[in-house]
C-alpha cells in the first residue's frame, strides 16, 4: 500500500552503492520508435550493487561521487539530489506494492555520462563500501 513520506524510513533495511546503468543507444531508437525503453534499462549486468548496510537513514551531507577509470565524474551532497530518499519511496508507493528485499536504485546528481566498454566505473558514498565494476557487456 501508500506509504507516507514521514514513515519511508521504518521502511528502509540499509543503504548500498550502486549503479543503474541505460544503454543509450537502445533507449533512443525505442525512443525513437515511440515504444517502451525498459530493455535499454534491463540488460546483463545492468544493476551494479554494492554491499548494503543495515540503517534507516543515510546523512543529507554524505558524500555521492563516481569515477570513470579513476577520473572524477559526479561530485554531490545526498542532499543534493532531486528528490529526498523518502519522497521516492513514498511516491514509488503509490505505483508498485513494495517489499523486504527490493531494491530502490534513487538517481545520482549531476555529472551522469557514458562508460565505455572496458572502463571501469566506482561510485562511493561516504560510509558505504564502494561499489566497482569493468564494463564487460
């Protein structure tokens, strides 16, 4: 059911490090197209995911930062993002039925760029274990 954005946190097992990744070129021909882009979303290895830490809430000043093949690519405060952690709970509430063991990949700030096959891409956030992978795919 809705889930209020003031009890999102009783909601909430622990927090991770990840990386949703979009293959561009398939969004924009299905885009292009005008049909449903979810496989530009759903591909191997297309969720990366980092140990998840138990805890309701994650610090509003916590470092979010990525890097591609060592080189700084996103640099922001949690606080920054566009949407609070428990508005998109309580508003991803209204469409599916949540449950223990979902995961809620959130979005990153600005700096959202390509990592070409081969790269290797960290995302860290302060007090988190940094999740890292090679672009193999």
């Amino acid at each position: 059911g809705d889930i209020a954005a003031k009890d999102a946190a009783s909601h909430i097992f622990g927090f991770a490090c990840g990386n949703d990744l979009t293959r561009r070129d398939l969004q924009a021909v299905a885009k292009s197209q005008r049909r449903p882009w979810d496989m530009s979303k759903a591909f191997d290895e297309s969720a990366v995911i980092g140990a998840i830490v138990p805890g309701q809430s994650i610090a509003p000043e916590a470092a979010i930062r990525s890097h591609v093949d060592g080189q700084l690519r996103q640099n922001a405060k949690i606080g920054d993002m566009t949407w609070p952690i428990a508005d998109v709970i309580a508003a991803l509430s209204t469409h599916v039925a949540l449950a223990p063991g979902d995961l809620i990949m959130t979005g990153t700030p600005a700096g959202v760029g390509p990592v070409a096959r081969g790269q290797s891409c960290r995302v860290e956030i302060d007090g988190l274990p940094d999740a890292e992978f090679r672009y193999t795919v």
